[in-house]
C-alpha cells in the first residue's frame, strides 16, 4: 500500500507545472524577424475562389494595406454561373502568435461607406493561420472552421 501512495503521488506530481513555468515576462518581448515577415505576406491583394457546401462559387478579392487597413468584395454564384450576391465590406486586420484576425468596420455601395455597429460581435474574426508562402495564404476560421485558401 505504502508504494501504491508514493507511485500515485509521484504520478500526480509528474503532471503538475512548477511555479517558474507559470511566471510571465515583464513587459512583451519584442517581435522576431520572422513574425514581422509573417505580417507582412499578408499586404497586398490576394484572391480565392472556392466552391460553399450549398453547391456554389464564392470568390473574394482582398486588398490588405501595410497600416492595417483592408477593403475586400465577395461574389457568390449559382452552378449555372449567374450571380447569387455581392458585398464590398471595409475594416482593419493583423497578425499576431500564428493568428489572422480582422475587425469588420462596414460596408460599401457605389462608394459610399455605411458603418457597422462596432458593439456586434459578429463582425469580429479570428483565424488559424496554416500555410504562408509568397503566392498562396490559408488559413482556418476558429468559429467556423471553414478553411480559405488565397493566391
């Protein structure tokens, strides 16, 4: 019994985290290299073209801009070709720790912005980023799981 306690405790203690593992940095250590870099394949205008599980075509256009700015135009199509709907939307985005995140901010029509309501958390998005290289981008909604492949 005595070696059945010191095995279990022994176990027990094998998983826990010593006290110096749960310690933070004082202030956010500054960025790599290669997390600048990362950041950066993001500006620029990128395109997708991928098939929805309804059965049709939804192609995107994002145009990212290096102060964080993006303006990006959805068109969905029916098999048949025609189109279904558009949108033109406007907001900010970033990279940080392996994630792509965006903060929609409106909509625009013939030029004209409309805001969204800030205070709805639907317009906020957070994204796994999966691949980078300098034609192609993909990464995975955390909500949605939907995976989006960019060229």
């Amino acid at each position: 019994m005595r070696n059945l306690l010191i095995l279990l405790v022994i176990v027990i203690c094998s998983g826990c985290k010593s006290i110096s593992d749960l310690n933070i940095t004082e202030s956010k250590p500054a960025l790599t290299q290669d997390k600048k870099q990362l950041r950066a394949s993001f500006v620029g205008k990128w395109e997708s073209t991928q098939l929805t599980k309804e059965g049709n075509t939804r192609h995107a256009l994002i145009q990212r801009s290096s102060d964080s700015r993006y303006i990006v135009e959805f068109k969905v199509y029916y098999p048949d070709k025609t189109l279904k709907y558009q949108s033109k939307e406007f907001g900010v985005w970033g990279v940080s720790g392996g994630v792509y995140f965006t903060m929609f901010r409106g909509w625009v029509e013939n030029d004209n912005f409309s805001p969204a309501d800030p205070n709805n958390a639907y317009y906020y998005d957070a994204y796994k980023i999966l691949n980078v290289t300098d034609n192609q981008l993909s990464y995975e909604n955390l909500s949605s799981g939907n995976r989006f492949i960019y060229h």
